[in-house]
C-alpha cells in the first residue's frame, strides 16, 4: 500500500482540540519531534485567536522539549500521563495548569485498553523504517507504541532517518491480552524473546507519513563525585556481601536500575567489583553505564524498555549492531516492568529517592509533600516485586539545609512493606527482619547525616510509643521548619509540641 507524504505541520493539522494523542518512545529515546513540535505551534495561533486548544497526552514515559517542553510553554496540555521529567512541564503541573496522572509505567498501556482514560484519538509512532504491508520497526524505545497504535482512530508514522536501520531486529514487541484472557508472559530469561521485531500497523488507519532527521534529545547526566562515587560504592559492597553469605546466588541475579548520577556510580563500582560475576540487566532503561559495561563484559545481556543514552553513545551501537545484535533486547513498557515477570526472574531493583523516613517509607516524586518533581516512573513495579529492593540517595540535599532521613516523610511512593535496604554515602541500613523501631534506630545510626543524627534520636525520645513511634505533632517538623526558616537543621521540637 502507497502512503502519503505529509510535511509535519500538514500532519499536525490531524490534531484537533481536544483530542487524545499516543506516542511512541519512553523518555526522548524513541518520541515523536517533528509532529508534536508543529503541534505546538497550532496551539499559539489558535490561542492568539482567542480560541481554545488543549490536547491529552499519552506516553510510556518520560518525553524531550519537542513534546512536553513546547506543549507546555504554550498551554497546549490538558491532561498527561504518566511519567515526566521536563522542567516547563514541571513548572506547568505544579502551578495547577495541567491534570497531571502519574501512574506506574506498566499500567500505562492496559490502563488505556481498559478505557480507564478514554480513547485515543491520534498515534504517532516514531520508525526507523516503515513497511507498505504495515510493519513498524520502531527506534530506541518501545513504550505503549503498540496499544496506541492499536487503539487510534488515525496513526501518523515518523520516519526519523536519524536511526539507523540497523537498529531493526532490536525490538522484541508483544502485547499481552487482557482479562479474563490473560495468560503467563513467557519470559525465564533476561535474553528471552518472545514477540516480533516489530508493531504491526493497521494500514488503513495511516493518514501519513512524515520524513525527518532529528537527533535523540537525550539528557547527559552529571559526572560522579565523591558522593555519588561513595553511594555506589556502598551498594557494591552490600551486594558482594550478600552474595557471600549466600543470600544472593553465586551466578548473581538480574539488576534493576533507575536513572540519574547515582545509578551510573552505582553500575560503575558494580562493574569494578570483580567479585560480583558478569550480570544480566532486566530494567526499564540502560545508560551509557550500561553500554559501556556489555562493552566491557561486566554486563552478559541488557533487556530494556529505552536506549536512554546519549547519542554518541547510541550512534556506537547502531554503528556496532553486529557485537550488540545478542546483548540487547528492547521490550514495550508493560513488559519490561511487568511485576509478573520482575518477581519470577528474581530482579535486584535499585532506584533513587528523594526521601526515606525512620521507618522506611520512601518518597520519589514529590517536595515538601506538594511540588511534584518527576513522577514514580517504574520504580513501584520494581520494587514491590524485587528479590531484593534497595533505594538510594545522599543524605542532605541543599548543602544540607535538607535532610533526605527525616521523621515520616512528606508523601509516600513506596510503604516500608516494600523496601529491604536504604543506603547513602554514610552507609547501608539493612531493614530486611526488623521491626519499625529497629528499622528506625538502623536507618539513623547508619544513613542519616552527622547534622541531623541527635535531632533524629530526640524525634524518637518524644514521639508516642506504640508499634509505631511517631509524634503527630512533630512529625513534619523537618519540613515545616525548612519551609519556615529555609533550613531543616533549626528544628526545635519544643515549637511543635506546646
């Protein structure tokens, strides 16, 4: 079947107020850019006009400027789910400007076929390659681009001939069905393959396509420093010993890891530690980290759901396909973080927060309780459903004006139920067995920072006793002092319990 040839402001023009919109790609990696960058200027006329136009948005996760920056800064967004780290965006949803969903990655696609949020009125499926008979080989990331694809009314395909093609083959695309048919996602392995190298397209629902050549917007992270590099180096030794002991198989297990400075320190020391064996990643996203380890043969195999990599980085792949073609695997979202599968592998999940309170409660998504920062992204379904579940970060934030241990934290992500080990660069608190006092007397002795360690002890000495301790009167005192005086180190309890 012959397709036309639309300029991307001639596809924009299929968008209307109102509409639905399904995108490929999870974070920049694999996103629309031409369309969703017209889209945006669609939106200034029409409001300069005096008319309206908002659309939803749905993702796999994260995007680039081209889709959540310049839809933002023109009040073009109505709704968006799920996951989002754009900082217009941010700013956007914090000033109660846009209905933000911040879900769990692997519900996004099923959320969506289970009509929770309505239909989807336009796809747009970035592709390396697109075939007359419907097959499109998608680019750097999988995301929901098979539900939505499956789900629009119309479908615009983004040629986006800054990927190369010999990146096909790399896709491993498999859309569950949904109860009451549900069955078991055959994956044993991090290296099992179970779908097609490609999303198979309803011809008749392709109003277009749109040819372009515009890079990846990858973000490049900031280089390790002695905090990070300590972080990670704790996490190493936490799982070298473990492994010693047994509780971890000798083979290893397969790793989990979030984004950020300190996933790349954590890999780093992880690739260092000779006595931790080559290990396999089942994650949602792989960095530069992670490329360079396969390179290295620290990593066996990598199964993703996004090359969210630089693209130096992700030009070396493609240009390298041959060594890479048996080491990678990328999966739509619902699979690479499908508990299901996460609990039977035996995943090690490691994720960053924001904050982590006395008794385990971890917060990654929200300061101070009210500003949302980035969203939960998958770190849930990981966690949960980890053999082992470890969060991260480094003690104080803003020069230490903030602590990241703190009494009851100011919005929970993730219950005490769900956590095993909280670790920053003090050290390693081990909350697997212990009940709320001892996980509370651990978390202080050996993550909190030195400035705020004696507060941490009188917060304890003055809450109520029970199964859990808590002061309902002080139990936010850190951050209201912060929000107050702009330094959590000047709690005075006594202020909160007159």
């Amino acid at each position: 079947m012959e397709f036309t040839k639309l300029t991307a402001a001639e596809a924009a023009q299929f968008i209307k107020d109102g509409y639905n919109i399904g995108l490929s790609g999870f974070t920049p990696a694999g996103t629309p850019k031409a369309v969703t960058a017209e889209v945006a200027k669609i939106a200034e006329a029409e409001h300069a006009a005096g008319r309206p136009f908002q659309i939803g948005i749905f993702t796999g996760a994260s995007t680039g400027i081209s889709t959540d920056g310049l839809l933002a800064a023109c009040g073009a967004i109505r709704y968006r789910a799920p996951y989002t780290t754009n900082p217009e965006f941010r700013k956007r949803v914090n000033a109660g400007e846009i209905a933000y969903n911040d879900i769990h990655l692997s519900q996004m696609a099923q959320e969506l076929r289970y009509g929770f949020m309505g239909k989807v009125d336009v796809a747009i499926l970035e592709c390396c390659e697109f075939t007359p008979d419907g097959k499109a080989y998608l680019t750097a990331a999988g995301g929901i681009a098979p539900t939505v694809a499956r789900m629009a009314d119309k479908i615009i395909i983004e040629v986006n001939h800054f990927h190369s093609t010999n990146s096909i083959g790399l896709h491993d695309v498999y859309e569950p069905l949904d109860p009451p048919a549900r069955t078991v996602i055959p994956i044993n392995h991090a290296s099992d393959r179970i779908g097609l190298p490609y999303v198979q397209v309803d011809v008749n629902k392709v109003v277009g396509i749109v040819e372009c050549n515009i890079p990846d917007e990858a973000r490049a992270f900031t280089a390790p420093d002695p905090i990070t590099d300590k972080i990670g180096q704790n996490v190493a030794d936490f799982l070298a010993n473990d492994m010693k002991r047994g509780i971890i198989p000798s083979s290893f297990l397969p790793l989990q890891s979030g984004v950020g400075n300190i996933a790349n320190a954590v890999l780093g020391a992880l690739g260092r530690d000779k006595t931790i064996p080559a290990f396999e990643m089942y994650t949602e996203v792989l960095q530069d980290a992670v490329v360079d380890l396969i390179r290295q043969g620290r990593v066996k195999f990598g199964s993703t759901c996004s090359l969210t990599v630089t693209n130096d980085c992700l030009k070396g792949i493609y240009d390298d396909i041959d060594f890479f073609r048996d080491k990678l695997v990328l999966r739509p979202s619902e699979i690479s973080n499908s508990p299901e599968v996460v609990r039977r592998l035996g995943i090690i999940s490691i994720n960053t927060a924001i904050e982590a309170d006395l008794y385990g409660h971890i917060n990654s998504t929200q300061i101070c309780g009210t500003k949302m920062m980035n969203g939960i992204g998958g770190s849930g379904d990981f966690t949960r459903n980890a053999y082992i579940s470890i969060f991260t970060c480094p003690s104080v934030a803003k020069n230490g004006m903030i602590s990241s241990i703190v009494p009851m934290v100011s919005h929970a992500d993730h219950t005490e139920h769900d956590v095993n080990i909280v670790i920053t660069e003090n050290g390693i608190a081990d909350l697997r067995g212990k009940s709320p006092i001892e996980r509370a007397k651990t978390i202080i002795e050996n993550c909190a920072h030195p400035d705020y360690k004696q507060l941490l002890w009188d917060y304890l000495k003055i809450s109520a006793k029970g199964h859990t301790c808590h002061s309902m009167a002080a139990a936010l005192s850190f951050h209201e002092t912060f929000l107050r005086k702009g330094d959590m180190r000047l709690t005075d309890f006594n202020e909160y319990l007159k």
